[in-house]
C-alpha cells in the first residue's frame, strides 16, 4: 500500500479542514475512497464529480500509486464566459493557437 500527499483544493479543502493530506491506497481510487471516509459523503461526492491528477498528469481512479507521489483532487468547475463565448471554448483555442497538433 503506498503512502502519497494529498493536495485538496477549493470544497474538498473547505470539507476536509486542510489543503494538503495524506493518504495511502494502492490505487487512485483507493485514496479517494480512503479520503471519502474520513471525510463524508458530500466529500465523496464532490470528489467522484472532478478529476485527479498525480504528478501532474491526470489520471484515472485505476491509476496504480507507487508511494511518495503527489495526488491532487480537483472539485469540479462550472460557468465563466469572455464576450459571450464560453470558457472551455476560450481555454481549448488558447492551447491550440500556433500549434500542428489537432486540437
């Protein structure tokens, strides 16, 4: 079972109390389940409905930890438009502009 930092951002840090944890799982899903009890159900919920990332890369709840890895958890995020346009929109060709891959 590996042990891994935590870092907790907006109402997952709120529900838990704290912006960084720790947590041990063999797996992504494992940490998550693992915070979910020890902090509830509406963690839990928030935490199921936003992504994960380990060391920066996203990742998947069967993602395997090998320990002394950085998880953290994204709540998801909602609205925010520039001119009309919505966000994802604005953020996607922003990412895209001047590059070969497609986007």
């Amino acid at each position: 079972m590996a042990t891994v930092s935590v870092r907790l951002f907006a109402a997952l840090r709120e529900l838990a109390g704290d912006s960084r944890v720790q947590a041990e799982g063999r797996t992504v899903g494992e940490v998550v389940a693992s915070l979910s009890e020890r902090y509830g159900e509406r963690f839990a919920s928030v935490a199921r409905a936003g992504s994960v990332v380990v060391d920066g890369e996203r990742a998947s709840e069967a993602r395997p930890l090998a320990g002394g890895e950085e998880v953290a958890l994204l709540p998801p995020v909602s609205g925010g438009s520039l001119s009309g346009t919505p966000l994802s929109t604005v953020i996607l060709t922003s990412a895209c502009a001047g590059s070969t891959a497609s986007c």
